[in-house]
C-alpha cells in the first residue's frame, strides 16, 4: 500500500509546491487566518471530502474512512503567518507587508492537503479513518490547538501524528526523541516603578533603570543557581524599555522577556523564584515592581511507542537518508496538548535549503522537496499504524 501512496504523492508534488507557494504568497496572522481557513475548506469540498470549518475559532478538520474498520489516526498541520517583512527575493515572496510564512506552515498545510487528497483516493483499500487537522494560530499563545481539542477535533482520535519542517536540519533527514523533544514556553513582563528626577541629581530618584538592571543581573543567577544542572531551563529579557532624555533619570522602566523549560517542576521553580526575586529586588531598592508570568504551551513529550513506531517506518522509506535520534530543542510548539490528550510523536524533517536560514527569520525559506518526504512519512505511519 505505500507504493500506491507514493506513487500518487510523486505525482503530486507539482501542486504541492503551487499550494505551498500561493500561501506564501498570501500569509495571514494568528487568529486572523479567514482566508486561509477558506482555501482549505474548499480544497477538501471539492474533492467531496468530510470538512468541518470554524473548529475552535479558524480550524478546518477533514475525515476520510477506509474501507475497512480499523483506528483513527490524526494528522496535523499549523497555517498561520508571522509578523516579519519577507526580505527574500524569489517570485513567491509574500505580497503581505510585514507578513510572512517565516516557519514552514504554509509548507505544512501543502503536505498534509496532498496526502489527505492521495489518501481519499486510496480509501477503498484502506482501513480506518484519517482526521486531517489543519490548527490556527500555533504562533501565538493561547494558540489554536486547545481550543480545537475543545470543540472536538480529537474525537474518537486513537493516535496523532505531526512534523515541522526544519530548515537548520539537512534534506533527507528525519529526527526524532522519545519523551521530551520540545519546551514549555512561557513569557514574563515585569514593570519598575521608581522615581524620575534630573540626571544631576541622582540622590533624589529611584532610578528605574539602574533597579532595572539589578533584576537583570539577578534573575540571570536563578538558572545557574536554583535549577539542578541535571534539568535545564533558559531566562532571557529580551526586551528593556526606559525611554528617556540623556539627561533623565528615568521614572519606570519595562522589562520583558522568555522562560524555557522541559520539567514542570522545574517550570514551577522557575516562575517562584523570579517573583522572589522581583519582590527582594523592590523592597532592596524600595520601589513598586510588577511582575506577571504568562505561561504559554507545556512541553512536547513524545510517546516511547509511537516514536519508536514512527523511527521504524521512516528508516523503510527510500527517499530519506538519515533518521537520526535528536537532541530537544527549547522552541515551543501548541502540539504539546494533543500529546497530553492521545497517544502520538513529533518530529523534525529536514528542510535545509541551499542558503539556509533560522526559523522566524525575514530571509527564511525552505527546501520544498522536503514537503514530499514529510508527506510519505506521515502517510506511511497513518497507513501502517493500522497493523499495530
């Protein structure tokens, strides 16, 4: 059977690369994706396949049945844009000012929209049924998959699947990890409010900037100091805002930033100690200091069956090279609640192109054979997982 189902995805890789470049072309924002949803729905309705749309705010979930009784596998693939000019000078550049596909999504939904259409075609020799979930909103928190589990889309779902195109990872290669592959990703803001004054006159301010720093130089120490070098975390402020005159001692200061971990203690931990933290770092510099902890996906954590499942079937298909355990990466992912509702795994195909650049970047781009390899992946691991 995936002969048959290669067979036809090779024929299909042309409209692959023409679906996938129109979305490039045409990115929309999370939670703002109308049009997308729309071109989706009606891929799938004028095949005269099963769609639902409007699933938990923009999802589109499509169902085709074999044949034959069996499980329900799901598929996944995200759709939503970044806000990031595209910088790249290719006919397909996106025609969205500050709007961009800058992390393969528009790649995702090309994949899983030809294997759901190859599999239609496929279904009076096929057992169970195929869910071909198509989320918004993975870019930004809370994200489209919690509120498409909600409204059903994991129904009667037995096991999911689903990939990122990654385009730091050579074509050819599949990388997966049993447990923990990708992190919990939560944000902070933290507001000083302290004293303004004139820049010659420091003994009668509360320097915002200067408390500012502190907490800077503080929070730093928690990783190195509070969390056991077993387990890992990352802190970073990225963003320090205390506008002022060269001559101003600055009255506020905003702070904001990212915290990374894989262990929800250590995620626990993590957001304890900064607000002990902000609160000593107050009363030290006696000021008021707000702080807010805005916890966004929990970590991915593969399932050891399902991923060594997964391994096996890849390591059969001839297109792919190289399938390689990985190591987790610290970027977030949605697709951590599907995993904490079904059995299932994510991996990583590889989708370095010949100027390779990092995801969420205005240069970004990716090596468009690699949909097709995803496609027989995710194919061949629906088809097969029936035999389990």
């Amino acid at each position: 059977m995936n002969e048959l189902l290669f067979e036809k995805l090779d024929q299909a890789y042309e409209d692959m690369v023409v679906i996938r470049r129109h979305l490039h072309m045409h990115p929309e924002l999370s939670f703002k994706e109308v049009k997308t949803a729309q071109y989706i729905h009606d891929f799938y309705a004028d095949l005269g396949v099963e769609v639902r749309s409007g699933v938990g705010g923009n999802g589109v979930v499509a169902r085709v049945k074999g044949a034959r009784p069996g499980k329900t596998v799901a598929l996944r693939a995200d759709f939503d844009a970044l806000p990031i000019h595209d910088e790249k000078d290719v006919p397909y550049k996106s025609t969205v000012p500050g709007v961009m596909h800058a992390c393969g999504h528009d790649g995702h939904t090309a994949t899983l929209l030809q294997l759901a259409k190859a599999i239609y075609e496929l279904r009076e020799n096929l057992s169970g049924e195929y869910v071909f979930i198509h989320q918004h909103a993975e870019e930004f928190a809370p994200g489209g998959a919690i509120s498409m589990i909600e409204d059903g889309c994991l129904d009667g779902v037995d096991v999911i699947f689903g990939t990122h195109l990654w385009s730091l990872i050579p074509y050819g290669t599949v990388e997966y990890l049993a447990g923990p592959i990708m992190a919990a990703a939560d944000r902070f803001e933290i507001t000083v409010q302290g004293a303004g004054g004139h820049g010659a006159s420091p003994h009668q301010t509360k320097d915002a900037v200067l408390i500012g720093s502190q907490l800077v130089m503080n929070l730093q120490q928690l990783v190195s100091r509070r969390v056991d070098p077993i387990d890992s975390a990352v802190l970073s402020v990225g963003s320090f805002v205390a506008d002022n005159a060269f001559n101003v001692i600055a009255d506020s200061a905003k702070l904001g930033g990212t915290v990374r971990t894989f262990n929800p203690d250590i995620r626990d931990l993590m957001e304890r100690e900064m607000a002990r933290v902000v609160e000593g770092t107050a009363i030290a510099n006696d000021c008021e200091i707000k702080f807010e902890y805005f916890r966004g996906y929990p970590a991915v954590v593969n399932h050891v069956a399902e991923t060594e499942f997964l391994r096996d079937v890849a390591e059969q298909i001839s297109d792919i090279q190289a399938v390689v355990e990985t190591k987790p990466q610290m970027g977030g992912e949605d697709f951590a609640y599907y995993l904490e509702k079904v059995p299932g795994t994510f991996f990583f195909t590889g989708a370095m192109p010949t100027n390779p650049y990092p995801h969420h970047h205005p240069r970004f781009d990716i090596d468009e054979r690699s949909m097709l390899i995803a496609a027989k992946t995710l194919g061949a691991a629906a088809i097969e997982y029936q035999n389990q």
